[in-house]
C-alpha cells in the first residue's frame, strides 16, 4: 500500500478525488442542497437535507434502491435523532478510482436530486436506478484485458 501511495498514480488518482468532491458539493448546491461545510477540501462531504425536507435515513435508503451508496450522518446542532439525521455523507474515492470525473459527477448529482425529490416514487426511482446503473456501466470494475501481461 505504501508502495502504491508514492506512486504518480495513485497522486493523480487523489486529486482527481478531491475535483470530483468539489464538483458534486458545487451542484449539490446548485439543487439546494447544504453543503455542511460550505464545501470540501477533501474525499467527502456531508450534505444537508433539511432544505430538501428529507431525512438523512430516508435519503439513504432511496439511493440505495437505486444504487448509490451515501451514509446517513448527524449534521451540527441536528433535530434529529442519531438513527435518523438530517443529513448524509458522500465520499468520492469508490468512484474516482473507477474513473468517473466531473461530468459523470454531475450525473450523479442530477440523478441524487431526482431521488431527494421523489423518495417514495416507485417509477421515479426505478428511472433513477436505470439512469445510475447505464452510467456505471460505462466504467467497469475490472476493465477488459485489465489482469492480462
């Protein structure tokens, strides 16, 4: 692992982190969504749901109906209780390492409004699924030829 961290690549890969959270807490906001801390200067963000009038629980599971994994978290001075929150976590390094960048971010972030909008939405969900499942699939785990000498 240390090996790998001192490698060109693995540096690439980190910054290309950092301008993907930077991009999805960029149009998070542009949906109206709170980023906690104005922003990001690193792999994560917590959001805040409460502009949204969804609980971070509630957004949790929706997005993982559709396929997006993001954990609900406490925000500062949050109403509500530790099993519910106001809001949710999103860390990039998954992602990134898979090679999605900034427009594919972007989709991500469309894709999360969609789903804050209409959490309960059964035909809502099942596009937003469509759409996140078309998008990953651009970016395979194990690209083909990946293990090959």
């Amino acid at each position: 692992s240390f090996k790998y961290a001192a490698t060109d690549e693995f540096k690439a890969i980190m910054k290309q982190v950092v301008a993907n959270a930077k991009c999805l807490a960029n149009e998070l906001e542009n949906y109206g969504f709170r980023i906690v801390s104005g922003g990001t200067d690193n792999h994560l963000l917590v959001a805040d749901l409460r502009n949204k009038k969804i609980t971070g629980k509630d957004f949790q599971n929706a997005l993982d109906a559709v396929g997006i994994t993001v954990n609900k978290n406490m925000i500062p001075f949050d109403p509500e209780k530790p099993f519910v929150t106001s809001g949710v976590r999103i860390g990039l390094t998954a992602v990134t390492q898979r090679g999605l960048k900034e427009p594919e971010i972007k989709e991500i972030a469309a894709i999360m409004n969609a789903v804050a909008d209409a959490p309960n939405d059964e035909e809502n969900l099942a596009a937003c699924k469509a759409k996140a499942q078309a998008l990953i699939a651009r970016f395979p785990l194990y690209p083909e030829g990946a293990f090959e000498d």
